[in-house]
C-alpha cells in the first residue's frame, strides 16, 4: 500500500511541478511586462475573481455540468447498445457505420443553430448536442473492444457450448472495458464542448453563457476565471473515469508501469 502511494505521488510530482512553473512565468510575464488585465490577466487576478465571485460561477456552472453529465450518460449507454447491435448484426453494422461517420464529419456548430430551432433555447438543444458529440467515439471504442477477441477463446467456448450470453458476459465484455473506458475519457472531454458550444449560440444560463457575456463586457479576468472552473470540473470529471478504470479493470497493467518493467 505505501509502495502504491510512493508511486502515485511520484507519478504527480512532474506535472504539478511544470503547471506550477507555467503560471509563474505568466505572472511574471504580465507584471514585468504591464499588461493590462483586459488584454491577459494574471493567474493571482484569476484566483482573486473565482474566490470574490464564485457564487456567481457555481450558479452557471452547475447547469452546464448536469447537462455534460447527462449527455455523456445518453452518449456511454446509446454507444455501447449500438456497438452491440454491429458486433452481432453485419445487416446493422454495414447500414449504421456510415450513418454514425457522416454524424462525426459534420461540423457540430453548424448544427447548433438547427437544434435551438427544432428543440428550443432549453436544455433539451445542449443535452442532444452534448450526446450527438459524445456518441461517435463510445460506439467506436466499444465496437472495437466487443468485436477483437481471440478468436480461438471464441471457438473453444463455443465448443464448450457456450450461450451467445455467456460468450458476451465473460469474454466478450471484459475485452471491451478498456476499450470502452478509453472511448468514456474522449467522449465525457467532447460533451463538455457540445454543452458549450449550445450555450454559446443561444443561452441564458450555463458557463458557456457566462464566457460569451464577460467577453462582450470585455470582463477578461471573469471570463478567464469561467474558463479556469470548466478547466478544473472536467479534469475533475476525467479523473473520476479514470479512477473508475483503475478499480474496475484491475487485471490490465498501466502502460507506464508497464514501460518501467522494461516491457
């Protein structure tokens, strides 16, 4: 256990260190250098406005990040039950796969617009829009990991008489949990952009619309500092997923450990 925590806090050092030494050169940056804080604050400025103003950005930010949530849940439940349906249907998965690809080419903020016409300026356009986003990259990453078994692990549990469940249930499934977690770290990032990028185009509350009204009021430290608290609640959010990974698919070594071992 204490070998354990040795590593994790060795592991953490590198980058707090190198984050820490970005923001002290841009507060030296600024102070040597006398910008003026509408141009670029410094981090001291941005601290001091999310400590004076924080109710106002938990007010905001809550909104954006029930919707982020629920629009990355839709986009791991939806992504995983198609990726089902192509593993074992070629009927499904030669009709769908170009249906999900030309849904990931199209620019997401040209649909926008067209989703605050058909649903509204509520949270139903940044809800559809967060798991529109999402969707791509968990149907993918779970297809992957469902379809790329051993065959010969197939074909022995099938001489076993293994059900197609059971198949499912116990290899299938496991294989795919690293795929799908690696699908569940880039889609819960992309939710967060499709909530925002709703909240831009049309909005009255959120952190998105919170960003776009301090920089028509030219308010730069307050919208550094709104973009500093989305920052942090999705590394937040990432971390959790990441730590859900760990617990779960315990049987997988990390890649950097992994290296040390001269792997």
């Amino acid at each position: 256990m204490l070998e354990k925590l040795s590593k994790s806090i060795k592991s953490s050092i590198a980058p707090v260190v190198v984050t820490a030494a970005l923001f002290l050169i841009w507060e030296l940056c600024v102070r040597l250098l006398g910008i003026r804080s509408i141009v670029l604050p410094a981090p001291s400025e941005i601290i001091k406005v999310i400590v004076e103003r924080h109710d106002l950005l938990m007010t905001h930010l809550w909104p954006s990040l029930y919707l982020t949530i629920m629009g990355f849940l839709l986009s791991v439940v939806g992504g995983i039950l198609v990726a089902i349906l192509i593993t074992y249907s070629e009927v499904l998965r030669r009709g769908l796969y170009p249906v999900i690809v030309v849904s990931q080419v199209i620019p997401k903020i040209s649909i926008a617009p067209l989703f605050i016409v058909w649903f509204g300026t509520g949270a139903m356009s940044s809800l559809l829009l967060a798991f529109l986003i999402a969707f791509f990259p968990m149907t993918i990453n779970a297809a992957l990991g469902l379809q790329a078994i051993d065959e010969d692990i197939n074909r022995m549990a099938r001489t076993f008489m293994a059900s197609r469940w059971q198949i499912f249930w116990k290899i299938r499934l496991p294989n795919a949990l690293p795929y799908i977690f690696g699908g569940m770290k880039i889609s819960i990032t992309l939710a967060i952009i499709g909530v925002i990028v709703s909240e831009f185009v049309a909005s009255q509350e959120g952190i998105g619309y919170l960003i776009k009204l301090s920089g028509g009021l030219l308010d730069t430290p307050l919208m550094m500092a709104a973009i500093t608290v989305l920052s942090l609640s999705g590394l937040v959010m990432y971390w959790v997923i990441a730590e859900i990974e760990r617990r779960t698919v315990f049987w997988q070594v990390p890649a950097d450990e992994f290296s040390r071992q001269g792997g």
